[in-house]
C-alpha cells in the first residue's frame, strides 16, 4: 500500500505561512522512507495530512490510491499504524492495556477480546521488547519504555503501513538500533515504512527514500546519497556541515562543524 | 473469557448485589424503623398499609431516585474526565450547577416554587440546558472544531456570569428564600416521587447505554485526540454525542436533587484504583458504585440528626473525602 501526495497544502489558522507548501511525494509500497528536515519544516503536517486527519488547503493526499480524506477512518485504522508524538497520559492505564488498543479498529465498540487478538498483542509486546512491562501502568514507565509500547500498539494494529513520528528520540543506542532495525525488516517484507527523524545517519543508514521538507516545501526527495549532500543540507539546516561515507556502514554520514566566526552558537 | 473479563463481571455482580442491598437498608430506616420482614411485607403488599404507605410512596422512591442520580453523576463524571482528558473534570465542571442554581435561585426568590412541586425541578433543568447551549455555543463559535481547552474556559465563564446572577438574586431576597436557596444548592432527595424517578431514569439509563457503546473510543480520548483519530475515531462524533449525553444526565440529576458534589469526581477515580482505567469496566462499575454511595449517603443524611435533614451534599463531603483518601494511600502502597 503505498501513500501519495499531489500539490498537497495545509496550514494552521493565525498563520500567514503554510505549513506544507505545494507538496509532491511518493512513499512507494514496501519501501522505507525517512521524513528529515529542521524543525518547524512541516514534518509533521505533513504526516497529518498524509493521513487526512488534517484537512489539506489544497491539493490532495491518497491512500492506497483513495483520497485520504474520503476514508472511513476505522477501515484506514485497520490499514495504516501511527505511531504520533503528542500523547496524553492522564490516567493510568496498563501498559498492555495501552497495547490493545491497538486492536480496536478490527473490534469495533462492543466486541470482546478474541484469541486471536491476544496472539497480535503478544507478539506485539514481544517484538518491541516490552513483554515484561505489560502489567505495568503507562505512568510508571519512563520515556524510552512508553515509547515502544507505543510502537507495540501500532503494530497490534497489524497494519500494512506503519507511520512514526519521531519514535526513537528519547530511546538508548540499543533498543534505537533495535526498533529502526526491525522497521527495516519489515519494510524488506512488504510493509510500508514512514519514518519522521532528525536523526540523519540513521535514516540515511536504513531508509531506501529520504524526503527532506524545507519551510513546507520538499527541498529534496530521493536515495539518501542523492539528498544527503553537503550543499542541499547545508542549505535547509542553515548551518555548516561535512558529509562524507561512513566507511563502517557504507552510508552517507553527516557531521555538523562549528559555526563559522561571528555566527551565534 | 480472560481473568481481567472474569474479574469485571463478578465486580458487576457484587456491585449489582450492593445496590439492591443499600436501597433495602435505606428503606427500613428513618422515623419509623422498620424490620427488614416488615418492608418485605410492605412491598409485597401483604403489610401495615402505613407502612405500606410509608416505604412504597416515601422511602423506596426516594432510595431509587438516589440510585438514578448517584449513578448518573458518576458516569457523567468518568465520561467528562476522558473527553477533557482532566482527572479533576467533574459534571459540573461546563457550568451545568451554575445555570440551574441560577434558575432554581430565581424560581425561589420570586415566590414562583407556590405554583407547584414540579417547578423547582423543571426550572433548574431549563437552567442546566441554558448553561449547557451557552458554553457549547461559546465554544463552537471561538473553535469550529469543539476544542476541549475552549471547552472548560467556556464552562467556567458561564459557570462564573451564573454565580453573579445568584448573588445578585440572593442579595434581592428576604431570609427564608436565601435559606431555601442555600439547601436546594447543597442538594437534597427530598423531592423523590415516582414520577421523578421515572423522568430520571428515562434519561439515565438510556444515557448510559450510549456511553457504554462508545467506551472504546472513550479509553481512546483520554489518550489524545489525534491519537484517537489515528487508531479509528470519529472523534468529532464522539466528542459531540458524549459531552451531549453526559450534560444532559446531570442536567436532569441537578433538576431532581439540587447539586450535589464529590460524587461524580469521587467515585470514577475510586472506581479506576481498583479496576483500572479501561471504559467499558469504569463506566458500569462507576454507574453501581455511584448509586450505592449516594443511597447511604441520603441514608446518613436522613437519620444521623433526625428529625433534621442535613444536606446530601454535607455527607458526600464528609464520607466521600475520608473515604477517598483511604483508597487512594492503599493504591500508592
């Protein structure tokens, strides 16, 4: 299942500036594609949109080919797993609780809680290595255990495309390596992976796509050695960088330099 | 069936049980103690005919009308506390106990509650609606899309314009509509009649109903709207018809028994220490222990300075804060 966007924009009232500006971009089917600019660059405008929880303010976004706007939103929830990134912890809620949530598209509201269900979830918690967190509640967790929960929800949705927003900034090198590994294995099987990230060696290290946004525009889609070039970074990031190949993984690797003399930082 | 779905239902059993039980109590109590084989006798129709007369038209009424409101504040509370996303939501929180005191205050300081028994409730109901169409409306015209902050600053404005016409009208009336007013505001059951308790439960138990169906998309809410959107929501419809069904519930509670406080916070979270936070547990579950709570309160509130009724609203303070605490230590332990 592949998602698409044709001269998609979206903004936010009170703003002059839109926040996704005239957008065009494919995320082919089973491919892995990384989400990368500054902040405030519309990345995750752009994943709303995407997804038609935001209305565009022109142009169009499709889901597998249907616009996205046009979907029943528990049919496209059977479909597509978001991992978000504001979320709300008000009550608390178990941990496994919080992971069969993911469930609920294919339960509808009265349903109850099938086998088969218990072996999505199971494997859900498993994969994302949170199995012995289950019975724990969501607010004793800390930030790197909620967030693969969270990724473990999504994939109780037993989805075909798998969206996350930022999902390893508050996550240590291994259960980092862990999840991005996993989602390019997935992706190798067919699932369409869209990862947002401001980590740029990793997604230049795992993804096949990069998409780099830029004020809401895209400055530069493609192979991550096609756009993680020193010039093009450079020029959206607005500060000086080295890019070369990272001669362990083979992959282009970006350093940021001190700032040039008389520049703030 | 899972041991957490086994768990529930034996909740829902015992709970079911407690509020048969608190009703038979609560009747066998008050200036004329009864023994549990005379309300038998009396409710099979075999009995006394005062006591007939005394526990079918005053005291059963009234414990029911206790079930009904207790209840229905407690699922309006849980309801509003997952759309909010704010444990201290509460069902007054819109501004709901602002307009209907306001109107309750009004009927009494103009002499008006002479016309009738039904007056006073029916004009705290208009007011709660009145509250209710004034925060929505505020609401709705500042953010099309029903945003929950606007929503509580829309309550608590109306809630706060309502408080200044009370004291405005108190201020105009003589002494005893000031103390009428002051006890309908703390809340009493003492208006209990079949027919309130049939207007009561036609609105309760069908509301309840419909917030049982939408407890999955409830557990969903409370984690975030755009969370809820993303596994499945029609959240705008969601938001609607609960804030709709939960307002309308209390509004009809507020007209039947005045405002009474602590219930509808108190015991959903009593509710969730010790089944979790999970709608389709809490909302049933908050409904039974709603119920029982507030027909032992009225019990206490009838019989512990007799002949004086105490408020109901002083007794769910009284009992309902220690009560809480207790709980919420043990949880913590």
């Amino acid at each position: 299942m592949k998602l698409a966007a044709e001269n998609l924009s979206a903004g936010y009232p009170g703003r002059r500036r839109p926040a996704l500006d005239r957008v065009t971009l494919e995320v082919p089917t089973g491919s892995f594609t990384a989400v990368l600019g500054p902040n405030g660059s519309g990345k995750s405008t752009l994943l709303r949109a995407l997804l038609g929880v935001m209305a565009p303010s022109a142009g169009r976004a499709t889901v597998d080919g249907t616009d996205a706007r046009a979907w029943n939103r528990r049919e496209l929830a059977r479909l597509v797993g978001v991992v978000s990134q504001n979320e709300a912890t008000a009550f608390p809620v178990t941990a496994r609780e919080l992971v069969a949530m993911g469930r609920y598209p294919h339960q509808g509201p009265l349903r109850a809680e099938r086998p088969h269900d218990r072996r999505v979830i199971q494997r859900a918690l498993k994969r994302c290595d949170v199995t012995e967190l289950a019975a724990r509640r969501v607010t004793t967790l800390s930030g790197g255990e909620l967030q693969r929960v969270r990724i473990a929800r999504a994939l109780a949705q037993e989805p075909r495309v798998l969206a996350l927003d930022e999902p390893t900034a508050s996550l240590d090198i291994s259960h980092k390596m862990t999840i991005v590994g996993l989602l390019r294995r997935w992706a190798d099987r067919g699932m369409t992976v869209l990862l947002i990230t401001h980590q740029l060696n990793l997604a230049a290290r795992f993804a096949d796509r990069v998409v780099l946004l830029h004020r809401g525009r895209v400055a530069a889609q493609g192979p991550p050695r096609k756009v993680l070039r020193e010039e093009v970074m450079e020029s959206v990031y607005r500060w000086p960088l080295h890019v070369d190949c990272d001669p362990v993984v083979g992959a282009p690797r970006v350093v940021p330099l001190d700032p040039p003399p008389g520049r703030p930082g | 069936m899972s041991p957490a779905g086994g768990r529930q239902w034996t909740a829902v059993l015992l709970l079911g049980v407690a509020v048969v039980a608190s009703v038979l109590t609560a009747v066998r109590f008050g200036s004329v103690p009864l023994s549990s084989a005379q309300v038998l006798g009396a409710l099979s129709g075999t009995g006394d005919p005062i006591h007939r007369e005394i526990v079918v038209q005053l005291r059963l009424p009234r414990a029911l009308l206790a079930v009904v409101v207790g209840g229905g504040l407690a699922l309006a509370g849980a309801t509003l506390q997952a759309l909010l996303r704010n444990p201290l939501a509460e069902p007054y929180i819109l501004g709901i106990s602002g307009g209907a005191a306001a109107a309750a205050v009004l009927t009494l300081g103009l002499g008006l509650v002479a016309a009738g028994s039904w007056v006073l409730p029916a004009a705290a109901f208009v007011g709660a609606l009145v509250a209710i169409a004034l925060v929505f409306g505020v609401a709705t015209a500042v953010d099309h899309s029903l945003d929950v902050r606007v929503l509580l600053l829309a309550g608590v404005v109306v809630g706060t314009f309502f408080t200044g016409v009370i004291a405005l009208v108190l201020a105009l009336s003589d002494a005893p509509a000031v103390r009428g007013a002051m006890l309908w505001m703390m809340g009493s059951l003492g208006g209990a009649q079949w027919r309130t308790v049939l207007v009561g439960a036609t609105y309760t138990l069908p509301a309840g109903l419909v917030l049982i169906a939408l407890a999955r998309s409830l557990d969903l809410m409370a984690i975030g709207e755009e969370t809820a959107s993303f596994l499945g929501t029609d959240v705008e419809r969601v938001k609607r018809t609960a804030l709709g069904v939960a307002s309308l519930v209390t509004a009809a509670g507020v007209g039947m028994a005045g405002v009474i406080g602590f219930v509808g916070l108190i015991v959903p979270h009593a509710v969730r220490l010790s089944v979790g936070s999970a709608h389709r547990k809490l909302l049933p579950l908050s409904f039974l222990a709603g119920a029982v709570f507030l027909v032992l309160a009225d019990l206490i509130a009838r019989v512990a300075l007799a002949p004086t009724e105490i408020p109901i609203g002083v007794v769910t303070a009284f009992v309902g804060v220690p009560l809480f605490l207790l709980l919420l230590r043990r949880s913590h332990q």
